[in-house]
C-alpha cells in the first residue's frame, strides 16, 4: 500500500521542521526535514545508527566526534552510528536540511 502525507494533513506546529518516522508506514528510513533560522540546531547528540545530512540551502557548521567541518548547498555529510554530533546554522539566512536516519524509529540521546 503507498502512503502519501499531505502537508495539509499535518498538524500546526511552531516549527518550519519536519519530522517524520518510517516504521508506521512499512519503511525503515526516518528524517527530519529541517529549516532553521540563524544560530539554530540541536544540542551534541548521538544515535544507534547512522545519520545523513543533505543540505538544501544556507551554511551549516558539522561537530561530529572530534571533527568539525562546514558544509553548504548540495554538500552531504554522514556520520556513523554512536559518534557524537550537531550542527548549528552559521549562514545569515534560512538552514534547510534533510537528516536522514536509517531507522524506521528515531533514537536520540542527548549530551548536552
């Protein structure tokens, strides 16, 4: 059975971001669908699988373990299961950017 999710369908919320997880729809993929305002991002967190970014629009500074590196329109970046990571929207404009979680179910534990 496909599955479309109308944005209409969704309920309001104060976020531009998009939150979606797979497993109630047959697939073991989730995402974020992310678009943040400057000096935006989530705290230093990790996860039991591994976790991709691509980056539609704007500039992003990446933490992962030890590492940090910027990435902007088109970059992907990956970060493999277990590594602490965040990212913070460095532009002077909107960060839109899809995290893609290999997990039909989204698993976060937060550092910070």
């Amino acid at each position: 059975m496909a599955h479309l999710l109308r944005a209409a369908d969704r309920p309001v919320t104060k976020s531009r971001t998009i939150r979606f997880e797979g497993d109630a729809y047959g697939t073991g993929i989730s995402f974020f669908s992310v678009d943040n305002d400057p000096g935006q991002g989530p705290v230093l967190h990790t996860h039991p699988y591994p976790e991709t970014w691509i980056v539609k629009s704007g500039r992003a500074l990446f933490v992962a373990g030890d590492e940090q590196f910027e990435a902007g329109a088109n970059d992907i970046a990956v970060v493999p299961a277990g590594v602490p990571h965040k990212f913070t929207n460095i532009g002077e404009g909107r960060l839109e950017l899809v995290c893609i979680h290999a997990a039909g179910t989204m698993e976060q534990t937060n550092l910070e």
